[in-house]
C-alpha cells in the first residue's frame, strides 16, 4: 500500500485528524471514482448520488479497513458495488424489461450536452452500453483506469482469466457495434 495511503489511514484512526484525513482521502480518490461510477450508471447526476452513498459507506467502514488489499481497490469494490445497486434499484422501480432499460440508457447518453452519434467518442459511448454488467465493468476499469487484471480480480472478486475473456468479448461487441452503426 502506497505510503500516504498508510498515512491517511492512521490519520483517520486518529479522533483529532478523522474527518481532514477523510477530506484528503475525498480530494485523492473522488474524480477516480466518479469516472468509474459514471461508466457505470451513465448520468452525471447518477454518478454524483452513487458516489456520495459510496463516501457515507467508506466513512463508516474505513476503521475497520483491514489492509488485505490497496485501498482504492478496496474503493473500487464499493464503488462497483454501489453501482449495481442502483442500477438494480432502478430496474426494480420501473416495471420495464430488460431491453427497455438498455434503450433508456441510450437514451441518457443521447440526451447528454453535446452528443453526436457520428463521433467515435459517442459510438464507444454507445457500444459499451450494449455489454451486459460484467463485461462494462471489466472493459471500463482495464480500458480507462487501465487496470491490471490482478488488480481486477481483487476488486471484482474473479479470476484473472474470467476478466480477460470477459474483456476479450467486449472489445468484439464493441468493435462490431462501431462497424455496424
């Protein structure tokens, strides 16, 4: 675990420097993490209630942290986690199947300040949003967070393999949608 990371921990332990020890924990992590939720949940004010449920649960579970793992891997789990929790909750609101929400999604990217379905940028946005839950995940962190698979593992709790088939799979999704539209 990287240094400052040990510090903020024993800082936060510490009554007299808990909450500026969780600032700085905030101030490191939060635009990490809200990119990785954004990927997940698509809006940004989505994100922005994702991402604050997952600082209440870090607030409350740091000093327990047993140190097993780095602790953004540790915050990547809960963020993940999170993240599929409201897209459940959403899905269990509206009474609409599957496919529906996947077109609802779509929706919230097109709507999004200065889409244009013709920009590559737009259609990777498009085409992820075509994955099932794991292999978005999984292309999000190694694809944008640039992830190693080990790393992965921990925070997904797979196999190393799963992840680079899963991976493998949603790159070809990907690159049969942006061929195809």
């Amino acid at each position: 675990m990287q240094s400052d990371d040990k510090d903020l921990l024993y800082q936060f332990r510490q009554p007299e420097t808990k909450e500026r020890a969780f600032t700085a924990l905030i101030k490191k992590y939060q635009e990490k993490l809200y990119w990785h939720v954004r990927r997940i949940v698509v809006t940004h004010d989505d994100a922005n209630d994702v991402l604050q449920n997952v600082f209440i649960k870090v607030w409350k579970a740091l000093g327990n942290f047993r140190e097993d793992s780095q602790l953004y891997t540790w915050l990547y789990r809960i963020a993940t986690n999170e993240s599929l929790t409201f897209l459940d909750q959403q899905k269990k609101r509206s009474s609409i199947s599957l496919s529906d929400e996947d077109n609802n999604l779509e929706d919230k990217i097109a709507a999004e300040k200065g889409f244009d379905a013709n920009k590559l940028e737009w259609k990777l946005q498009m085409a992820i949003q075509q994955l099932p839950e794991k292999q978005k995940i999984v292309f999000s962190l190694r694809y944008y967070d640039e992830m190693p698979y080990e790393e992965m593992s921990r925070v997904l709790e797979t196999s190393e393999g799963a992840l680079k088939a899963s991976y493998h799979h949603a790159v070809k999704k990907i690159e049969d949608y942006i061929k195809n539209h």
